[in-house]
C-alpha cells in the first residue's frame, strides 16, 4: 500500500474492486487496480474489456473511488470477483466499436489496412509517419503503421503442413543460400535499407576489379555502386529479412526469396480491368474523400498482398 496526500493521508488498497451502480444492466463493471507503492504516484488499473492502463493516485481515488459518480467497493471474495471478472471478459468478446453495455465496449482492437499499388509511396507514407516520436498537440503520439501481409478473399488457404516453418528448415535454407563464406558474386541476393526504414531487395548485377567494387539492382529501380564491405553487410541484411518474411509473416519460403517485380495493370490502357468505384464526376462532390482514390479491379487476385495497417483508436476515458 501506498500513502499520498497533502495534509491527509490517502490509502488506496490494491485488489479487485466493483461498480454496483444500476446503469450496468449485463454485468457490474470491474477493475483490478494495484497500488505500486510509495515509491511511485501511480496506480495499475485493469479492465476487463481495456487491458492494463497507468492512472495517477489523486485520479483513483478522485475519480472512481470517491468520485462524484462513481464510487467502486473493494471485492473481498477474491472467488466471486474472478467469476464477475470472467463473465465481463466474455461478454467484452467483441470489436472495441460495440457495446456490450452502457459506456462498456468490446475488448477486440480494429484496425484499418491500406493495400494496392503503394509501393512508389510506400517509402514516403513511412518517412511522413512520425519517425522522430513527434507528439501532437494534445500530446499524444501517432502511430507508425506496420507493413502487414494480407490473406486475399476467396483463396485456398494452403496446406499449413507444407508450409510449416521451423528453426530447421530456416536452418536448411540458409545453408543452401548461405553466401557468408564465399566471395560476393553476380546473382547474390542483397537489401538495401532505404529512406523510411523500407527494405528493397536485388541482386548483383556486375563486378568490378579496379578498384574492387560491385553494382547492385534493386526492385524499386535504383542502382547502387557498392564496395566490399558495404555489399557483405547488404548480404546479410537480405538474410534477415529472409527470415522476418519465412517465420514471422509466414511467407513462402520462394516467395520471401524472389526478387521479381510484378507490375500492376495500369488504369488508363486497361480500363475494364481496373476502373474508380465513383461515377465520373461523383469524385467533387462526395463527402467519402477516400473513395476517389478506390478502384474496382476484375483480374486474378494475386497470393499475397502487402498493406499498410493502421489501428483504429478511440481515447475513451470512461468504459
């Protein structure tokens, strides 16, 4: 327990508190909230639907334990509170846009993915996306989007057994690719860390004796004139990446190692391929700024799409 206060002093017990009041019609709300003692001003509070959040002593006990509104009573059958706890949890089982009850909502973050042709933007988007941890002015931070794989509708989902991926076959593969050992040549797979923090991959395309140097290719079109050492650390990188790909994104193994580019089919030369979802001339006047930029598009869906996922947040104070 910690004490805090001026002129009184102020006890909050840690434990698993309740909120009787009548508004709550499913479930009484719960919180488990844990004093982090003298040494610290701040209280652990957790909520079933919300997860783990910091609060400052003077707002617990201001705020909810002797609130106006809200005055919570501390659980003393640790028993029934878990089973209150529970059916709470169950309940919050749902997108954080629901409600289960009043003020309540689900427990299930959303989030919004960008895909399509955003590789000419993608190192832009990536670079304008707060990189320093540059606040806004109410002094919360954004949010850097991840680059995430996204499973097309409609397609097979392939055979979880073939393409099961362990500490082994990563070890395999390296071994038939490890390049570490020999001398850089033409056709060695390399990465280049561009402006951003985006990676592209290439190859070697040309070697050269005096001085010894070597020219690399990359995806986005660029060619870099590299020396020894910097094409060895390029190397290296691609394995890495190699790997995030295979174990962490799941991506088949001759998939994450290609470095073929596949050109989309361009809007204007192929219209009835790809066409903008908004009659013309609807793009002036709609209010849904974001569907000028949709199109329709009839070809195969590829196996794997790339999109840019943003999560979608909500500072709710009260839930």
């Amino acid at each position: 327990e910690g004490f805090f206060g001026v002129g009184q002093v102020r006890v909050i017990k840690s434990g698993f508190y309740i909120d009787r009041r009548d508004v709550f019609k499913e479930v009484p709300r719960m919180f488990l909230i844990i004093n982090q003692g003298r040494a610290s001003n701040n209280c652990v509070v957790v909520r079933p639907n919300e997860g783990k959040k910091i609060w400052t002593k003077e707002f617990v006990w201001k705020t909810w334990l002797h609130g106006n509104a809200c005055q919570l009573t501390l659980f003393t059958d640790i028993n029934q509170a878990m089973v209150t706890w529970k059916k709470e949890f169950d309940l919050a089982d749902r997108p954080s846009s629901e409600r289960y009850q009043r003020y309540c909502y689900g427990r299930h973050t959303e989030s919004c993915i960008f895909g399509g042709d955003i590789i000419p933007i993608l190192n832009k988007i990536l670079a304008s996306s707060n990189l320093n941890g540059i606040g806004l002015a109410n002094d919360m931070s954004l949010v850097m989007p991840d680059v995430v794989r996204v499973e097309p509708p409609g397609k097979t989902p392939e055979d979880d057994s073939a393409n099961e991926v362990t500490e082994s076959t990563v070890d395999e593969q390296a071994e038939d690719e490890d390049y570490s050992s020999e001398p850089p040549a033409v056709g060695h797979n390399v990465a280049l860390k561009m402006l951003g923090g985006s990676v592209f991959r290439g190859a070697i395309t040309e070697c050269k004796d005096d001085p010894e140097s070597f020219i690399t290719t990359f995806t986005d079109g660029s060619v870099v004139e590299m020396s020894t050492d910097e094409v060895n650390k390029a190397r290296q990188l691609f394995d890495t990446e190699w790997t995030k790909l295979v174990v962490d994104a799941d991506v088949p193994k001759a998939v994450a190692s290609s470095i073929e580019v596949h050109n989309s089919v361009n809007a204007q030369a192929q219209g009835a391929t790809r066409r903008p979802i908004l009659p013309a001339g609807e793009e002036k006047t709609t209010e849904e700024y974001e569907k000028i930029f949709e199109e329709e598009y009839d070809g195969d869906v590829p196996d794997v799409l790339v999109g840019l996922e943003f999560p979608k947040k909500e500072l709710r104070l009260y839930s």
